[in-house]
C-alpha cells in the first residue's frame, strides 16, 4: 500500500522532496472527482490532503473521505485536529497512550 497526496501543485510539492512517488494534482474544478477516484484505489494506504481542500467537497464527499478506512485519509494543516488523533485513525492504536490514560 501506498501512500498519496492530493491536492494543488504547492501543496504537493513538500510531499514530493519527502520522496512520496504517488501524487495528484488538483484544482478546485476537478478535486473531488479525483478525490472519489483515489478513495477507490486499492493500492492506496494513507492519502493526505489539505485540510482546507475538505471545506470545498459536497457533505457527502466530505463524509465519504473522512469515514474512509482504505485509505485513511489524513487532512494536513489547519485545524482539523492534533497528531494524536491523526496517527490513531490513520493505524487505529493511540502510541500517544500511557499507563495513566
């Protein structure tokens, strides 16, 4: 499984020099239809996108990405949550987790 980034030519491109080979580029006209495709690619793992980016889908895309478990899609930037919650649904255990919680 892969990982893939999605979204505008800036976007991806720190994506890119970290050595991720799987990226799309998107605008807005053609976003959520590239994002539709990539939910239904097997090869995919985690996909990342700009958290921003989710503000502009139909609710029923939004949904769709965000309740995705192959791929986990993991929104980057903003304020979509804090680490913590991302690595825990993107592996579904919590390694921040201690004795005491």
């Amino acid at each position: 499984m892969e990982v893939a980034v999605l979204g505008s030519e800036d976007f991806v491109l720190g994506f890119r020099l970290a050595g991720v080979r799987c990226v799309h580029i998107a605008s807005a006209d053609d976003y959520e239809e590239k994002l539709m495709k990539l939910l239904d690619d097997s090869s995919i793992g985690v996909l990342a996108v700009r958290s921003s980016d989710l503000g502009h889908l139909s609710p029923a895309a939004r949904a769709r990405a965000m309740e995705s478990i192959a791929p986990v899609v993991v929104p980057v930037g903003g304020e979509e949550g804090d680490l913590r919650e991302k690595v825990k649904r993107a592996i579904g255990i919590d390694l921040y987790k201690t004795e005491r919680d």
